[in-house]
C-alpha cells in the first residue's frame, strides 16, 4: 500500500498538519472542503473570496490527495455563491466527472444551470436539464428543499405557462412538507437562483 506524501495547507490559518479526507481544519475548525452548501453560504463575502483563492492555490495538493472531486465541488460552490454560474457549472460538472457521491453537487448544479433566471425565462432544454440533476439529488438523498425545489421548476416552467408538468406538481409538494423545509433552506436556494419563492407554493408547506 502506498501513501501520499502530499500535505494538505488549510486555507484559513495556513496549517499543514492536515490529513486528506479531513473536511474541517483541527486548528481553527475552518471548511477544508465545502461540501455542503450552507457552510459557504455563511460565510462573509470577503472569506468566501478569500477561500476561493486560497482553494484555486492548492488544486494540486488536492489532487494528489485523490480529492479532486472535492475540490471542483467546493470550487463549484464558492462560484455560485460569487454569482458566477457558468463557472459553477463547469467546476460541478468535473466534480461529477470525477465520480463524487454528493447529492448537493448535483442539486446545486441544477440552480447554476438556471443562471439566476427564473425557470419561465429559461428555454424547456434547460429545465429539462437542472430538473435531472435534481431528480439525481433525490434520488441520493430525500430532502424537503430539493423536492421543494423541483416544484418551483415544474410551477414555474409548466404551470405558469398553462403546460402539463411531466410529474405531478402534489406529489413533490407533499414529498416536501413530509421531509420538512426550513426558512434558512427557502432563502439559501431562492437567493442563489435570484428568485422569489411563490406564495402559491409556500402556502402548500402548511
Ligand atoms: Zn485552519
């Protein structure tokens, strides 16, 4: 068996005493890898910038860890959160090349895909598109938001343009109440797509 000599250097306070798979720094408990959008998301614009930075500058030590997958994630989640979706999307797409089992990857790559447009200005080839990557998020994991999610495409795309949604609008809505979706959820994701959430559907959580 052979082990990489390779340190990983937290992008925080710079330690190197990291190991691969360590998703936090042991010093100052700083995201190593951002796998899970709400941790970007709270960081403040300068950190996440910074962390960008720091996170473009070890690529290598990252890859040489075998954790390549991780890092296009975290890089695809510092660029959505930056506003920049169509680097979003190229980096989440390498991390799915990759082979990353992480069903935020593949939600959050189907509201990049969006472009901070509404469904009803994006083209069908589009939504078709995001509502796969989101149905392949589900399909990982269950989750109130993403079902939640997948009913504002459906609402959005179909309804609002008096088409036939492919999949009953109800069934997504009661999947969501059932699997509960918090007000942090609805502003993280809706502030990423630069939508407002329908008070149709909010209504339906109830
Ligand atoms: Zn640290």
């Amino acid at each position: 068996m052979s082990y990489s000599v390779s340190i990983l250097e937290c992008p925080n306070c710079a330690a190197t005493d990291i190991r691969p798979g360590q998703s936090f720094c042991h010093w100052c408990r700083s995201a190593l890898i951002i796998s899970d959008f709400s941790s970007i998301y709270s960081m403040d614009s300068d950190t996440y910038q910074e962390y960008a930075n720091k996170l473009k500058s070890s690529e290598n030590n990252y890859a040489s860890n075998g954790m390549h997958g991780d890092y296009e994630n975290s890089l695809g989640m510092t660029y959505l959160k930056l506003g920049n979706t169509s680097l979003a999307v190229s980096s989440f797409q390498k991390a799915v090349e990759s082979g990353i089992q992480n069903p935020e990857t593949y939600f959050y790559m189907g509201i990049a895909m969006l472009d901070r447009k509404r469904p009803f200005l994006n083209s069908k080839n589009t939504v078709t598109g995001a509502m796969n990557y989101i149905e392949t998020a589900l399909n990982m994991e269950k989750k109130g938001i993403y079902y939640f999610t997948a009913a504002f495409f459906e609402y959005d795309f179909y309804v609002m343009k008096h088409l036939r949604p492919p999949k009953p609008l109800n069934e997504y809505l009661e999947n969501a109440k059932k699997f509960g979706v918090t007000q942090n959820d609805l502003k993280m994701v809706f502030d990423m797509m630069n939508c407002t959430v329908p008070n149709e559907l909010l209504m339906q959580l109830k």
